[in-house]
C-alpha cells in the first residue's frame, strides 16, 4: 500500500507539474500532477509556480488519493497524474 507520508513537493518547470513522493515499505515512487490537472481540481489558483504549489497545497488529500489509484507496485519509478485523473 503507497503513503504519502512526506509532505515535500516541487515545481518541476520542464515538466510543467509539481513532483512529489510516496511510499511502499522501503520503494519510493515519484508522482507529477500536470498543470491542467491542478486547473481541473482548483480553477482559480493563479497560473505560476507559486500558485500551483498553493493548489497542491490544498488539495492534498484529493491528489494523494487519486496518486494512490494510479500506482501499482513495483511497476514503475514515476508515475504522471492529469486532468483525466480527477
């Protein structure tokens, strides 16, 4: 089962998405949420690094669930989250 017990998270600007880790047991795994899913889930948050982590920020608990359906274990390093996710 992957946790998200690390609350770190960074704008990625190549990818145009905010980066952030979970964890199975001792396997990390790294999770991007692009900038039109972040759109999706939060409209209003201004279209810049600081208003993507913000979105991120409160939105947590939705990105972090939506991460947790999408990950499969062992199968991946990264796994990319989009608007379709949410």
């Amino acid at each position: 089962m992957i946790e998200f017990p690390n609350h770190s998270r960074s704008y990625d600007r190549t990818r145009r998405a905010v980066r952030f880790w979970g964890y199975d047991s001792a396997m990390e795994a790294s999770f991007f949420i692009d900038e039109g899913a972040l759109r999706r889930i939060q409209p209003d948050a201004p279209p810049d690094e600081s208003g993507f982590l913000t979105a991120f920020d409160s939105n947590r608990d939705r990105i972090c669930a939506a991460a947790a359906r999408l990950y499969v274990r062992g199968s991946r390093g990264s796994y990319d989250l989009v608007a379709a996710n949410f």
